[in-house]
C-alpha cells in the first residue's frame, strides 16, 4: 500500500497543506524544528499508531482549534480512503466507515523507525521488545489486546508478591497469555531472519537473531516453559517482589559470528545493520500480510558516511515500498528519490 494524497490541516505547526507523496522513495528535509517530524507523525496517526513519542499536544501550537484533521488516498493492493479527526476523542474512517485502529493496521500496514530504534543493537532490552511489539502487532490481528492485557496482569501480580500474599490464581490467568504472546514473538523473530537475507549488503556481516524468552527454561514448549519458569524462579520473585518470568523480560539478541554485534560492530555498521533489522520487518510484514508496507524513516541519515548512505538508498530503492523519510542532512545526489523541504510549517516540493 501507499499514499498518493495527504492532507493535514490544524495539526502541531504545520500549514495547512496537501502532498502528493511519489509511490517510492520521498525524503522530506529542513531545519531543526521545521516540521519534518511532523509530517511522518501524521501518517503514523493515520495508519492506527499512536503519536511518536510521549506528545499529546496533537492539535495546532497555533491555537488555531482543538482538533487536528487528517486524511489520505491510498493505493495499491486496494484502494481507500482514511480520514481522522484527532483531539479529545479521536475518529477514524475508512471510506466514510468508522474503523478500529487494528483495522486500519490490517489495511494498510505502516512501519515507523525513529532515531531511538536505532539503538536496536546497542540500547537496552525495551528496545528491541518495544520492535518486537511493533512488528507483532501487524502480523498478529489480537497482539496489541492481549499485550495490553498481561501488562495489566503483571502490574497486579507484582502488587500481590509486594504484598506478600499468593499468586498461584493470577498465575493460572497469565500462563496462556504468557504462552501465546511467546509464540507470536518466536514466530517474528524467524520472520526476521528470513527478511535479512534479503537486504545481505546492509549489515557488515551476516546476523543471527534469537528470541530470548524473559527468565525462560529453554523448554520448547511456551506454555511448559511457563511453569517451568515459575517454579524456578518462584524464591527470587517472592525476595525481590518483582515478576521475574515471561514476556516483560524477554529480549531480542542480535549476533554474529556467535558474538553480540553490538560489540563487534562500528557506530556506523550497528546504524546500518538496525536499517537492515527494520527493512527485515517490513519483508515480515510483506510476507505475512501480503500487503506492501509503508516505511516511516526519521533521521536516516544520522551517523552514516557516504558510503553507508548510499549502500542504505538503495537497499531502500530496492524494497518496491513507499518511503517517506525526514533528514536534516541529506543532499540532492544522495537521494534517488522526490523531495520535499519545510519551512516554517510550510511543505515544499523540491524536485
């Protein structure tokens, strides 16, 4: 799928404006706080994810109203036609139809990569569970409820062990929880590794990728693993009143050659291959769906030689996919693709 027309009118200090994104590769540039952020985020919003980040201010800076309007013509394995309304109790259609953000999702699969994603080799665990949880939510229609509910779960369940009272029937309701979450993440994780073979000059070196089960056994099986767990770790939860077992401590381990390619790698090949990781979930979500993503990219550039750029521009070209992407530094012959420029709230085309 792909955006052929966006318009976004009161929405944080953009201009009223309507763009005719290209079907490829679109790269929007500018200054520091022109707005180029902006311009991903109202697309991210519109294809049933949240605001980036922990800004709520979604209405314009302008006090211009409070409501921010968005829509866009999409193309490709279907057509249709998004419309949003956010500020207060946010609304979305589908060609006039209210429609639930997984819905949306199911449609018209979006991918969005911020620079703190690019810390998917070298940042902590939430990281790379958090990418997981992205990518899981699109594969998996019932992921993103039943994610929700066992954080519910556990939060409870850490008041019960803090209390010092029993957790054996808050148990029994999390192990299927547990059980099924793990096996969608199992599943993704060998999406993923099928995905990099696809994108083998991104990465310096070939990665491995295993999912770690949060203070699993190694039992095969998810549900046994469970218990397994459990029972292991049963003394230490009750001294540390924490939830030491299940998927809010798994993490996503990226090797190669058997060892951490966070510590074998450069800052700029850790950049690169979390390009490559990214790109990988969109093959996952091509794969699975049968639907072509649209890629999100913010920052692309950042810490990229020139060769490291140009090796990402054309894995990107490659894909098929539309990317919108914001760069603060990105020149003309580095990118093969449209080009936008923002001023002031203003968007531009440049070519």
């Amino acid at each position: 799928m792909w955006c052929s027309e966006y318009l976004v009118r009161n929405f944080r200090n953009l201009s009223p404006v309507r763009i005719s994104w290209d079907p490829g590769l679109n790269l929007v540039t500018g200054k520091n706080g022109a707005g180029k952020t902006n311009c991903l985020e109202g697309l991210h919003l519109l294809t049933g994810w949240g605001p980036f980040g922990e800004r709520k201010d979604l209405p314009s800076w302008r006090n211009e109203g409070d409501r921010a309007y968005i829509t866009g013509t999409f193309c490709g394995e279907e057509d249709l036609f998004l419309a949003m309304a956010v500020g207060g109790s946010t609304v979305v259609k589908c060609d006039g139809k209210r429609v639930s953000f997984p819905e949306v999702r199911a449609r018209v699969p979006a991918l969005a990569f911020l620079p703190g994603d690019m810390a998917l080799l070298d940042g902590s665990p939430t990281i790379r569970r958090n990418f997981l949880d992205k990518l899981c939510a699109l594969l998996f229609p019932l992921y993103a409820r039943r994610i929700s509910d066992f954080r519910r779960v556990v939060r409870h369940r850490t008041l019960l062990l803090r209390a010092g009272k029993r957790t054996e029937s808050v148990s029994r309701a999390m192990a299927p929880l547990a059980a099924w979450i793990w096996s969608c993440r199992d599943e993704a994780a060998g999406l993923l590794s099928l995905g990099l073979a696809h994108f083998p000059d991104l990465s310096p070196a070939p990665l491995e990728l295993a999912h770690v089960r949060g203070g699993g056994s190694g039992t095969e099986n998810p549900l046994d693993d469970w218990w397994k767990s459990l029972e292991t770790w049963s003394e230490r939860e009750r001294r540390s009143c924490l939830s030491l077992v299940g998927p809010h401590r798994d993490d996503l381990m990226v090797r190669t050659g058997g060892r951490e390619a966070a510590a074998f790698f450069s800052r700029g090949q850790i950049r690169r291959a979390s390009v490559a990781l990214m790109l990988a979930a969109g093959k996952a979500v091509e794969a699975r769906l049968r639907r072509k993503p649209l890629i999100l990219l913010d920052e692309i550039a950042s810490e990229l030689d020139r060769e490291g750029r140009k090796i990402t521009m054309a894995s990107l070209a490659g894909t098929g996919w539309q990317v919108v992407a914001a760069a603060a530094e990105m020149t003309a012959d580095e990118w093969p693709g449209s080009m936008w420029k923002v001023e002031e709230g203003a968007v531009l085309p440049c070519r």
